[in-house]
C-alpha cells in the first residue's frame, strides 16, 4: 500500500511493517541506517499493539549500543560485579577488570575513565580488605580466652544483627 500510518508503520501489500530510522551513533553496531520488520499482521489495531513492544526492543537495543560505548556504564558494570569474599579476604572478579575493559572496546579518554573508576573501586574494597583485617585482630585481642560454643554463638549472632543495620 505505501500509506504510512502511526510513527513507525508503514503497510505493504495490507501486511503491517515496523521502520524506524536508526541514529546515527548506533549504525554501525546496528549494520544498517534503517530497521525494519515485518509484523505479521494485516490487523491495523494488532499491528499498532505489535508496534509498542517492537518499539521497546528498538529502544532497549539502541541503550545497550550507546552504554557499551559510555566509559562510566563500563565501569559501573563491571564494579556491580567485583565483590569481597571469604571473609574480605578476597576480591571476586578483580583478576578479570582489564580484560572486559578492553573487551568493551573503549579507545583513547574513554578506556581511561573506565580504568580509573574500576581501579578507585578497586583501591576502595582493598582499603575495606585492610579495615576488617583489622577489625577481626582487634575482636581476638577481646577474647584473650577461648569462648565456649554458646558465647561465640551470641557474638557472631549480634555481630549479624549489625551488619543488617548497614
């Protein structure tokens, strides 16, 4: 048909068509200037229905392009997944951090933002490492003596009970 109706539909042959125009910073992640599909329908009111959710994956694929290019998204992924461990004794994913900066494929200032935030991050639970390796020498130096099973049960339960106030 070639009539065009709502804000990415377009009808061939009566079958509903969803287009939109890429933007220009996702076109090469995308492979094209112009997305288009098929909706499968020749149900204007199906079609409109079908164009909503189309429109979210649009939308959800052209944020995931631009946060892959966006140093401080880099960043913040990779901190949401380095954590301590075994008693702050360890820092999962640390050894992996340059590796999935490089394979976000950063270049120039933004491949250095995205160091320097993980690295501060970094610094900062090595810091929190320390602290508690202080902290655990400073409870033994209370406890001079062995506890009995009951007593570092009630330690350890209230210990648990502040950490649930953080």
């Amino acid at each position: 048909m070639g009539i065009r109706s709502g804000d990415h539909i377009k009808w061939r042959s009566g079958v509903a068509h969803y287009r939109r125009v890429v933007p220009p910073d996702c076109r090469v992640a995308f492979g094209c200037t112009e997305w288009t599909r098929s909706l499968g329908t020749r149900n204007p009111v199906e079609a409109k229905q079908l164009e909503k959710r189309v429109d979210s994956e649009f939308d959800d694929r052209v944020r995931a392009i631009r946060e892959a290019g966006d140093p401080h998204a880099v960043a913040a992924r990779i901190k949401a997944d380095l954590r301590l461990a075994k008693g702050g004794r360890i820092i999962r994913g640390a050894p992996e951090v340059l590796g999935r900066i490089k394979q976000a494929g950063l270049t120039g200032e933004a491949n250095e933002v995205a160091i320097d935030a993980v690295v501060d991050y970094l610094h900062d639970l090595r810091e929190q490492q320390d602290n508690l390796s202080r902290l655990s020498g400073e409870i033994g130096d209370l406890f001079p003596k062995a506890l009995s099973p009951e007593q570092f049960q009630c330690l350890s339960a209230n210990i648990l009970i502040r950490r649930n106030h953080l």
